[in-house]
C-alpha cells in the first residue's frame, strides 16, 4: 500500500502545526482519478481492470481518509461534488507530474532503453511494421520492441506508449509530430455482395469515432450520402472480415487487402488519402533507443 502524507509547511501558525497530517493510499487516488476521467463505475472498472465494486470500494476509502465527499451518491450514478471537481484536477496534475519523472528517469539513462513501446493501429503494426521487424532486430539486438495494435490511441503523456502512429496528427501537450507518410483508403467488398445488389441497394460498413477523426468521418459520410451504415466497427480488420462475409461495403486502407482475393475494390469515389503521423514525447526524443525506433517506423513508410 502507497501511502501518502500531507504534512503541514514549516512556517505555518502553532495551531496548524498541530493539526492532524492527512494520510490516504495513492491507489485510492488513482481509481478516483480514473473514475473522473469517464465519469462511470463501470467505465473506470472496465478502464482499471477489475470489478466496478473495487472502484467503488476506493473512492470510498478515499473520502474517508480526506474526510471529504468526493462523490454524490443520491442519484442512479455517482457524480463528483464541487469537491470531488477540484480533486480531480490537483490529483491529475500529481499523476502529471509523477510522469514527467518517469520520462526524465528513461531519458538520463547512458545505455539505451531495452524496451520501446509502440502504440499503432493493428492494421499499421501487421502491414507495415512486422515485415520490416527482423531487419531492426539484426540492426538492434539489444532493443525490445513492444507492438500495441490499438483501436483506441494509446497515451504518449502517461507513458502508456513511447511512440505512437496515428492518422490524424497527435494533439496532447509535450508531443512532437512529424508526418510519415500517407495511406490511401478504397471502397471494398465481397463479390458475391456485388453480384447480388444494385447500387441504390449498397450498404455501408462505418467507422467508429475512435478510428477516424471527425473531419475523416465527414468526408466518408459525404461519399455514401444517403445511403445506410449497417455496422459500425473500432477496428480494421473486423471491417475486413465483415466485409468478407458479404455485411456490406467498406472503406478500406489498401496496404491492408490490395491484395485480398476475397474483396473486390469498387470505384465509388477516388481514395480518401489519410496523412500517417508518428509522435513522440519531447522528454524522449534524444533517447538512443527511441530514436532508432522511429527511423525503423519512418522505414517502413519509404
């Protein structure tokens, strides 16, 4: 257990001096913090990896070691309090800072890092990356790459991932971004699907918002127009798959089933051409091992 004591300053008056230090675990904190980041239990549970009663369990162990309501509990779904607003924000500034550490510790490090994770879409990470992986690992024996084939982005700020590839450019505070490449996106589906329908009968198979940007989504919606979304999916290759099955039609990138005998490639539109973005900390940048990751990524795009 991660305790924390709040001590009073030095400078303070002879009654605060003696008034009580307030103690309370950082893992209550964390799941509070949680909690308030996509405001439900079940949410921060699912988020956290465990069931939404621990969720529960901790902010309540928290307030009691505060001695302050956090949460209101009269509704159908827990709320924060003024109180439990203004927590919010210092302790995201604490984990903020406790981050920043952690990046300052890699980076001062003389060898490389023997790990460096990558945060990518699963399509990016199996095209584009894999076959170019055994190259960097004869180039780099002593690195690690870890892949995560992500549907929803991983954070760079909390050191969820040390480089992230994204198609639209990275927005948090303290990434640098540099655009890689482009990848261009087709309309695909099976040719059974196209032998059995009409054209004012084709249905459509859409992105989630966590795949494409708004901006991206507007663009896809403007080409179909009028005509339905019968299935929305987070990743690539569920829509692949769908597509396969005869589901509907799907705007696909083309590294990924160019060369898919089982999808046919209709000329609906010209390709959507969507930027490739590879973003990195500013903390990590001159990292030897981060940044002989991100030559190896910009490889794969030449």
């Amino acid at each position: 257990m991660a305790l924390i004591s709040l001590d009073r300053p030095a400078s303070c008056g002879f009654n605060d001096r003696h008034s009580p230090k307030t103690t309370f675990d950082w893992e209550d904190l964390r799941y509070f913090l949680t909690f308030a980041a996509v405001k439900s239990l079940s949410g921060a549970a699912k988020k956290s990896g465990v069931e939404h009663a621990t969720v529960s369990r901790r902010i309540a162990s928290l307030e009691k070691s505060l001695n302050v309501k956090l949460v209101d509990r009269r509704k159908r779904l827990y709320e924060l309090t003024d109180d439990g607003r203004k927590l919010a924000v210092i302790g995201r500034r604490i984990e903020e800072q406790a981050e920043a550490i952690g990046r300052l510790a890699v980076a001062a490090q003389d060898a490389p890092a023997t790990e460096v994770t990558i945060s990518a879409p699963s399509s990016v990470a199996i095209e584009k990356l894999v076959p170019q992986l055994g190259a960097f690992r004869a180039m780099h024996p002593g690195i690690v790459l870890r892949l995560l084939g992500d549907h929803q982005y991983s954070s760079l700020s909390s050191c969820q991932s040390d480089l992230c590839i994204r198609f639209s450019r990275p927005v948090e505070n303290g990434i640098v971004a540099r655009r890689i490449g482009t990848a261009s996106f087709s309309f695909y589906c099976s040719s059974f699907y196209l032998e059995q329908r009409l054209a004012v009968h084709y249905e459509f198979i859409g992105y989630d918002s966590e795949v494409m940007t708004a901006s991206q989504n507007a663009e896809l919606k403007a080409i179909v127009g009028a005509r339905p979304f019968v299935l929305e999916a987070k990743t690539v290759e569920l829509q692949i798959r769908a597509a396969e099955a005869g589901v509907g039609i799907a705007l696909l990138p083309d590294f990924a089933v160019e060369q898919n005998p089982r999808l046919c490639r209709l000329e609906l539109s010209r390709p959507l051409e969507v930027d490739v973005w590879l973003g990195v900390h500013e903390d990590l940048r001159s990292v030897a091992s981060i940044q002989a990751a991100m030559n190896y990524v910009e490889s794969c795009y030449r």
